[in-house]
C-alpha cells in the first residue's frame, strides 16, 4: 500500500491550506452573523465572495474524479479535479475543519453526489440542464430516498411509486431528512421510488430528476438535529401526483439500486474525511484551551486527565485517518465493490471517534464548549447524525461481518 500523495494532490492540498487559512477560518463569524440576520436558509453574501476566490484559486468541484465538460464551446463547463479517492481524502479533510469550508469549494453533499451521478448515468440533456449549473454553484440539490413510514435502513422497503403514463412518470410518495430542500437554490431533487413493485428485489427501484417547482412536491417542514436548524435544511416531502417527463429517469427502470451505490461509496468516503477535519480542529482547539485556561493555580494542560484525553484524541484520529486512506487506496486499486467492507469500517469507526474528541474538547472547555462561541456543539450533532446517514452502524458493521465470515464459510 502507498499512501503517497500525487504531486498535483500536493500542491492542491498546500493552496487549500492557505485558502482555508487566509479566507475560510476569518469569515466563519461574519457568516454566522449574516446567516441569523438573514433567517436560517438564506445564502449569507460571504458565501458567494468565499466561492468566487476559490474558483479563482483554482479549488473548484475537486470531488469529482475524472475531469470533463458539459456542452461546447464557447459555453462549456469544466468539471473535476481529475483527482484519486486517495488525493482528494486529504483535501476533504482540510475543507470539513469548518462548517463553511466545503460548500465554498462547491464541495458539499448532497450536490456532491448528485453531480457525480448526472456526470456517470446524466444523458447530455439532463447535464446540460442540470448538472451544468450545479458545476457553476448557481443552484443545489436534493437526493429523496429515506421514508418515515418504512425502514430507513432497508432500501426495499420504499414505497414511494413511479409509475409510467404515456410520457410522463407520475410519482407519489412522502419523503424525509431530505438534505437540501429547505435552501431557496435547490432547483433539482433525484427521487428513488418503484417502477416494477413485481420484480426482483434489487430492480423494483428507479431513479428520477423532478424539478423542485413541479406541481404536488410539497416541502412540509424542516427537521432540526439534535435542535440544530441546518443551513440547507433536512425536510420532509410529499409527492402527490407529481409529473415529470419520461426522459427524467435516471439511467434505466430498475437501475436505481446500482445507481445508489455508485453514489454511496465515494460519498461515505467524503463524509469520514471531513469528520476527520472537524476532529482535528477539535483537538487543535483542546490543546490551545488546555494550555491557556487555569483552574486552581495551574494550566488545564497539567492535569493528566485533560493529557489522557489529549493522547487519547491523537492515537484515535491518526487510527480513522489510516483506516480512511486504506479505504480510499483499495476503492482508486480495486472499485466500490471489493472496498465495500472496507468503506463501511471507517463510516463506523469515524463518526464515532469525531464524536468521542469532540466531547472530550467540548468537556475541557467546560461551559462555553456547549455555546455557539465554539464549533464543537454543532460539529458534535452532525458527527452523530452520521451515525444514520447514508446507513446506519448496524447494517456497516453487518457489511464488515459478513465478509469476515465469508472466509470461513467453506472452512
């Protein structure tokens, strides 16, 4: 295994350091206080000024993989850093150390994993009109999968329908923790719903593009977490006889499981690292409250509790760290499939360990840690969100036992 970094990777992940310090950590209080005189979904002015100098730095959509463009000159849009997993691990680690950080990059989820799936399964019409402006950071999006009424955890379950009418599709169907639909950009949602409720159990599924405009989708409310109101929100949706053209379907009837997955790998690996990034500036931040706060006549720094949490807190993140490069090698060396095992580890493993240094440099900051005048509380409550998201740890860890006793299985 060779964790190395490619020289472009390298030289990306030292401007990005220097955007996240000259640009990023500054502006993060300044987009607090625009964010609350503004309401909780607006887009605060600092947003746009942070996204048009990192494009200008040339650190723009380098999520996506392979490079390539939408439409022709003299209208093209490029997209993708043309970066590894593995080169990108590093620089989705230095954009999660703020709250801000990936979405001025045009980094964020779930537009990151729904421009990767118009990019991989998009028709030429579906990127121009789509994912072309999503590129640009004109617009974002939703991805609707999760119900309320069925088990999150159990894809087959959905109920919500797609059914052929002519040339349209008609979808019905009620939808939650919907990232991104509370934002007044997002334009596009890529519904997961049932074409063929009769077929195989992994092809009953689609996936559809429905305009956030269309007649019967409904936003019914925002879902706090964990009493935090997330700028793009987490909503539920109705669809009520919503109907969108036949040439909306994503991919082909049936694909939408293969589809799901395809989003799902590269994503989880995103997550992992940027949890890797609020951890760190977690630890950064302990270790400055441990050496400059006294509590009976001495620095915090000098108690061996608030040491072992210190030690404890860099053996577990340079743990999850190596785990994530192993995953992001073995997905750039063997695909999706055979790193399965292998992504579900780290997205047991690091939201936990985030949540574990969070608490711990929340504890050492005693009550202000609990306060918005630090980025642990809310950083804690997305950590433990992820817990849920994109899988919960209970079908990861059946994911990693059941390969473990795959080996034995003829033994």
């Amino acid at each position: 295994m060779d964790f190395a970094l490619s020289p472009r990777a390298r030289e990306l992940h030292g401007r990005l350091q220097t955007f996240m310090e000259e640009r990023v950590y500054p502006a993060e209080r300044r987009y607090e206080e625009e964010l609350a005189a503004a309401g909780p979904h607006a887009q605060p002015p600092v947003m746009e000024e942070l996204k048009r100098a990192a494009r200008a730095a040339g650190l723009w959509n380098l999520f996506l993989p392979e490079a390539g463009r939408v439409g022709g000159p003299p209208h093209a849009t490029e997209w993708g850093g043309g970066l590894s997993n593995l080169d990108y691990a590093p620089l989705a680690e230095l954009s999660g150390r703020s709250m801000i950080g990936p979405e001025a990059l045009n980094c964020s989820p779930p537009d990151t994993g729904n421009m990767e799936l118009l990019a991989m399964f998009g028709t030429e019409e579906q990127q121009h009109r789509w994912l072309a402006p999503m590129l640009e950071g004109t617009i974002r999006s939703a991805f609707l999968m999760t119900e309320p009424d069925v088990a999150g955890s159990d894809a087959t379950t959905i109920r919500c329908s797609i059914v052929r009418d002519g040339d349209d599709y008609v979808i019905n169907g009620r939808k939650w923790w919907i990232s991104g639909a509370a934002d007044p950009r997002c334009r596009i949602g890529i519904v997961m719903g049932k074409t063929d409720p009769e077929a195989p159990a992994f092809r009953r599924q689609s996936m559809i593009l429905v305009p956030f405009d269309s007649p019967g989708l409904t936003v019914v409310r925002d879902l706090l977490v964990l009493g935090y109101n997330h700028k793009a929100g987490h909503c539920e949706v109705t669809l009520d006889d919503v109907r969108v053209p036949a040439s909306n379907l994503l991919g082909s009837e049936g694909s939408g499981f293969e589809i799901a997955q395809a989003r799902l790998g590269p994503g989880r690996i995103h997550h992992c690292m940027r949890s890797i990034g609020a951890a760190e500036r977690a630890l950064e931040l302990m270790c400055r409250r441990a050496v400059s706060r006294i509590a009976f006549g001495r620095p915090l720094a000098d108690q061996g509790l608030v040491q072992k949490y210190i030690a404890d807190s860099r053996i577990e993140l340079d743990q999850a760290r190596l785990l994530t490069y192993h995953a992001a090698w073995l997905m750039d060396k063997a695909g999706s499939k055979v790193a399965r095992s292998a992504i579900s580890a780290i997205k047991v493993a690091v939201p936990a360990m985030a949540s574990r240094v969070l608490d711990r440099s929340i504890q050492v900051h005693g009550g202000a840690g609990l306060s918005q005048d630090f980025p642990m509380a809310e950083a804690f409550a997305r950590q433990r969100a992820l817990r849920l998201l994109d899988g919960p740890d209970e079908v990861h860890l059946r994911t990693v036992a059941r390969s473990e006793l795959a080996r034995y299985a003829n033994a």
